[in-house]
C-alpha cells in the first residue's frame, strides 16, 4: 500500500500536479458471516458432468456428506464464498474437511463454521483448494448421482473443476 501511494505522489509530481501527504487508508472492517436468510440466493459449484456440490439429502446436521448430485438450486446446493475463504452453505454451515485430515480421499462434509484451516478454500485455475494444499475431488472421477466429494491431491482433471453459477 505505502509503494502504491508513494508511486501515485511521484506520478502526480511528474505532471506538476499539487500533492497532498498521502492518507493511508483506514483498516477493513471485520467481515460478518452472510446471514442465514443469505444461503438460498448462494451460487451453485457446478462439477463433474454439469452436476453440483450438494450436501447429502438436504441435513444440517454436523457431518453430513458432501456430494455430487444433479443440480435443482435447492438451499443444499448453495454457497457463498465469504471473504473468509470459508464456503458456507445450507443453514449457515461450513464445507468441512473431516477431522482435519490430509489423507487423499478424506470424506469432505458440512459443519458449523469456525474459522479453521480445515474450513479455508481458494479457487485456483478452475479447481477449488483446501487443507494441505489439495483439492476438492469427485471420488474416483465417477459422475453418479451421491458420488462422494472428497479432498485429494490437486492434478486437474476434470474431477477436480468446479464452476460458480
């Protein structure tokens, strides 16, 4: 931030015109997590053979499995991508991580949300990056409806490509 600011001085100096001391920008206000009343307007993260990332038979409950299902946009089906990197979905929960794990084929399911590195994603190129730098992954590159979803080594493949719609 103080070399964009100190490169703005310097370009406005070099055109003559006036300067003022640069004002560094307050700090970003804490991010609240999306309300519930948010997660039916979510997107879809379509994968494998146009399907979604749905969690398993429209539960809540803590633990229940992520899968690949076709897509309908029911509040099962949706997420918001907060500023976080968290992927909240269906009541307000979390795309989980089990256990923290790193092993390939670590099942990947929903939870309450609280901040840990197991509940962290990024999109990279196409694919959707979690713990231990690896991917969300349609177990076995099967495209039948309730395939888990599970976390494995990133190699792109189409298994591994997830769109927001």
């Amino acid at each position: 931030m103080i070399l964009r600011t100190a490169l703005i001085a310097a370009v406005l100096a070099a055109t003559g015109c006036a300067t003022a001391a640069p004002v560094e920008p307050a700090a970003p206000a804490p991010v609240a997590a999306p309300s519930p009343e948010a997660h039916g307007h979510g997107m879809l993260l379509k994968g494998l053979a146009n399907k979604c990332l749905d969690i398993e038979g429209g539960s809540d409950a803590n633990g229940t499995r992520a899968i690949l299902y076709p897509c309908h946009g029911t509040p099962n089906q949706r997420w918001i991508f907060t500023p976080a990197g968290q992927l909240v979905g269906l009541n307000g929960k979390c795309l989980d991580v089990t256990a923290s794990a790193t092993d390939n084929g670590t099942q990947i399911e929903l939870w309450d949300c609280h901040g840990g590195a197991n509940q962290s994603w990024s999109f990279q190129n196409g694919e959707i990056v979690g713990l231990g730098g690896k991917c969300l992954d349609v177990q076995g590159g099967v495209s039948d409806d309730g395939t888990p979803i599970i976390l494995y080594d990133c190699h792109g493949s189409p298994n591994q490509v997830w769109l927001l719609q």
